[in-house]
C-alpha cells in the first residue's frame, strides 16, 4: 500500500534522479529504482518507467536540435534481437549469474571510457552496443549506462537528446511488453503519473546546471554513474 510518507519519499528519489538525468542524460531509473522498491515494490519498474518517459519527452523538447538520428536508429536495431537474447538467457541463467555478468560488461566499458580508448562511431558498433544494452535491460532492468559510455564523446547536448529520443521508443517499447503480460495495472499507471510533476521540478533544476556542468563534469558524471550502476548489480548478485 502506497501510504503519504512513502509518496513523498518516492516524490524526493524521482526529483533527485531526474535532476541528475536532466545533465547527465540517464542515471534515474537505476539510482531510484532500488531506494523505490524498498519503500514499495509497485513502484518498480512500470511507475519509474511511466515517469522517465515523460522526463524523456522534456529532454526532447528542450535539445532536439542535437539529436543523432542515425545514432538512435542504429543503437535501436540490435536493442530488439538483444532483448530477445536477454529473455532467452533468463530462462537458463539464474538472476545472480546475469547480474553479475552484465555488471562486469558496464565495468569493461567504463575502463574503456575512461582509459581515452577511441570506440569506432558506426553502425557495426551501435548495432552491437544496443545488442548489449538490449540483453541488458530483459536480463537486469539496466540499459542507459552502456548506451551513455558508447555516447560519451558528443557533446552534452547531443548525449542528453540522443539518449532521450532512444530512451523514448524502447520505454515506449518495455511499457507496451509491461502491459502485454499484465506487469502495468492502472493503479501502477496512476502512481507514475502522480510522480511526474517531481520529475518536472528536477529537470527544471538541471536545466540550470546543463550548461555549467557540459564544461567538464560531464564525462565524469557519465562514468561515475556508470560505476555506481555496476557496483549496484555487483551487490545483487550476491546478496
């Protein structure tokens, strides 16, 4: 039951997260996501994911100039066949064993990243990179960091349009499989919209921090959230 005090609670996680997301381009869904379940299950994944697709649309909106659309497009044909691959996996792996995995793979990257290895822009790459963050997301709820890594070098702008356009059509996508299953009930839809004027509050304060942030702390932001993200399945996986 989604008493007053666990509302507000989950009001403040959403503000704060969507604030980071604002700058960073992703990041809420993964850092709430565990303080929300504790508060109440329900509240993961479709209520979260309700909300970000809204915090995706401001995103959107506010830098659509800057989009990538050959980024998206390209990133978007290997999510598919990767979370295919996911669900496929689930049925023989055991939950511990998939974490453990994907969090190694964001790991992987994030040395990548922050070792300066040049990753090749080009469709090959992002094919395989949604593969990856395909099988990601079906296997252990996360996406938005290996997606951000592979990204990591545009410019703020661009990696926060890019990955909100993304993030758009395979939420979109994960709602419609939510419903499809029975996973989404009206109640969970309601919750979701109930959150989303917090969300507005903490983009509306990203938007003050963007540009300042663009200058040098986003590339950092990227890989610490990142990191946190992978220490955060590590964590699932054994306990």
């Amino acid at each position: 039951m989604l008493t007053l005090n666990v509302f507000l609670a989950a009001a403040a996680i959403i503000t704060v997260g969507a604030a980071i997301q604002g700058f960073a381009g992703f990041g809420m869904p993964v850092l709430a996501a565990p303080w929300l379940y504790l508060m109440e299950p329900d509240l993961v994944p479709g209520p979260i994911i309700v909300a970000a697709m809204f915090h995706n649309i401001l995103a959107v909106s506010r830098e659509r100039e800057e989009i990538n659309f050959p980024a998206v497009a390209w990133i978007l044909s290997g999510t598919i066949p990767g979370i295919v691959a996911g669900a496929a996996a689930s049925r023989i792996l055991s939950e511990s064993s998939l974490a453990l995995m994907v969090a190694i793979v964001i790991l992987c990257a994030v040395g990548l990243t922050a070792s300066g290895f040049a990753v090749p822009q080009n469709k090959p790459v992002s094919t395989t990179t949604g593969l990856a963050a395909g099988f990601s997301v079906s296997t252990a709820a996360v996406s938005g960091e290996i997606v951000a890594l592979y990204l990591s070098k545009l410019s703020g702008p661009q990696l926060r349009s890019t990955l909100a356009a993304y993030f758009l059509i395979s939420g979109t996508t994960t709602l419609c499989a939510l419903s499809l299953f029975g996973e989404l009930s009206l109640l969970q839809l309601a919750w979701g919209l109930f959150l989303t004027p917090f969300l507005g509050f903490g983009f509306l304060a990203s938007s003050l921090v963007a540009e300042v942030m663009d200058k040098k702390y986003l590339r950092p932001a990227v890989l610490s959230i990142s990191a946190v993200a992978a220490v955060i399945l590590l964590i699932r996986s054994v306990v």
